[in-house]
C-alpha cells in the first residue's frame, strides 16, 4: 500500500471541517478512551490478584518476565510504527490492545507504589491539563510544528534517562524528571492534537478510497500517540506530587 502525504503543508490549516475528518478525530479519542478502559482493567486486575503478581515480582524485585511487561511496551510501540503500512487493521487493533494491556500491568504497580488519594488526584489534573492543551492545539492559529523536533528530542532523552534511573533508582533524579517530563507533555499534547486535526483534514482533502482505508490506521496511531502522552503526564506529575504508601 502506497504511503500517502496526509499532513497539510503552508499556512492553509485550518480549513472548513468535513464528516471525514470530524469521524477520523472521533474515532482518534475513541480509541484512546479503549485503551485507558483496557489499561485500567489490566491495572487493577494485577492489583487484586496475588498470583498474577508474584509472577512478575519475587523477593529480590522484579522476575525476568516482569522485565519483559514493563519494556515490552517500547518495542510494540516501534514495531506499530514501522510496520503501520505492512500490518493489516486488525493486526494494528490487536498490537495496540496489547500494548494498552502491558501498560495497564505497569500502572498496576504504580497502584502499589502512591496512595490512592495521590493517584486519583494526579490523574484528574492530568486530564483539566489534558483537555485544555488539547483543545488549544486543536484551536490556535500558531502552527505548532516547528516545536515537534525538539519536543520528540525531550521525549527520547527523558526515556533513556527513565530507563536509567530505573536501576539507579534515584529519587532526586526522578523528581527532576518529573517537572521535566510534565512540561514537555503539556506542550506535546497541543502539538499532537494540532497534527491529529491536519491529518484529518488531509484525509478530506484527498478524499479518495486509499485515504479512507488508511483512515482506521491512521486514527489507531493517533490514539496511540495522544494515549501515552497522557500516560507520561499522569506519571510526571505522581513523581512530583504522589505520596507513597
């Protein structure tokens, strides 16, 4: 399947919407609503169940098979994004039901780790920031795309340094970390919806049976996209504000 240039170019963005890209936005936070249902499922599932969790964590910490649901995430997110053209829509659903699943385990030690007051607390103020940066990106007149490299730049040296700290373990790194990451996650959540809102457009634009059938797909990657952004602003901000138990 030939790839197609959805992405508006120049200073015509903001143009009259259509039902293709209204659908396409829709369907974009539908699916990020499914995979925090899932995610949330997943999480306290692991939580209520004693046996599921001595399997991912043992005495001397996490077992090699909680290695692997904690980073196994990463690698279904790389291999969406390289194989979005190659892999059929239900193969892309099923990857990205996956993901939202694995996330779900890591959130469920998330649960162990902060209070319930905390995580209910940062997780509503990620969603007032959430919403209001989501509906500037999708209002402004700026164009947001010039701040997308140094935003992805952020993001990549904020996961090698999570990843880091990870096994340093240092409270004062991930506490710099948090303001840090709650920062960048703000700002990327205005540019990713602006980007979200130009593909749609450019769907509208081309109109034609190619772009309607990469539609789904590209939808799925948007959820994706906006879905961990939220993730990592819900974490940012327990890492600064979350009381541990």
């Amino acid at each position: 399947m030939e790839q197609q240039n959805y992405q508006y170019q120049g200073n015509s963005v903001f143009v009259q919407e259509r039902s293709v890209s209204k659908k396409f936005f829709a369907n974009v936070f539908l699916w990020m609503f499914v995979a925090l249902l899932v995610s949330s499922v997943s999480a306290f599932g692991l939580v209520s169940s004693p046996a599921i969790l001595s399997q991912l964590v043992g005495e001397k910490g996490f077992t090699i098979l909680g290695y692997i649901a904690i980073f196994a995430p990463l690698g279904l997110v790389m291999l969406m994004g390289a194989a979005m053209q190659k892999l059929s829509y239900p193969a892309l659903v099923g990857i990205f039901l996956l993901y939202s699943i694995l996330t779900g385990v890591m959130l469920g030690f998330v649960l162990l780790i902060y209070t319930s007051a905390s995580i209910a607390i940062c997780f509503v103020a990620a969603a007032i920031i959430f919403a209001v940066m989501a509906f500037m990106g999708y209002t402004t007149n700026v164009d947001l795309s010039k701040f997308g490299p140094i935003l992805m730049a952020a993001v990549i040296g904020l996961v090698v340094v999570s990843v880091i700290n990870f096994f340093i373990g240092s409270d004062t790194l991930g506490y710099i970390l948090g303001f840090i990451g709650v920062a960048v996650f703000t700002a990327l959540t205005a540019y990713k919806v602006q980007e979200i809102k130009r593909i749609g457009e450019g769907l509208d634009e081309y109109g034609n049976e190619v772009a309607l059938a990469d539609s789904k797909k590209l939808a799925l990657m948007g959820a994706l996209s906006l879905y961990i952004t939220f993730i990592n602003l819900f974490l940012s901000l327990l890492r600064i504000f979350g009381d541990r138990r």
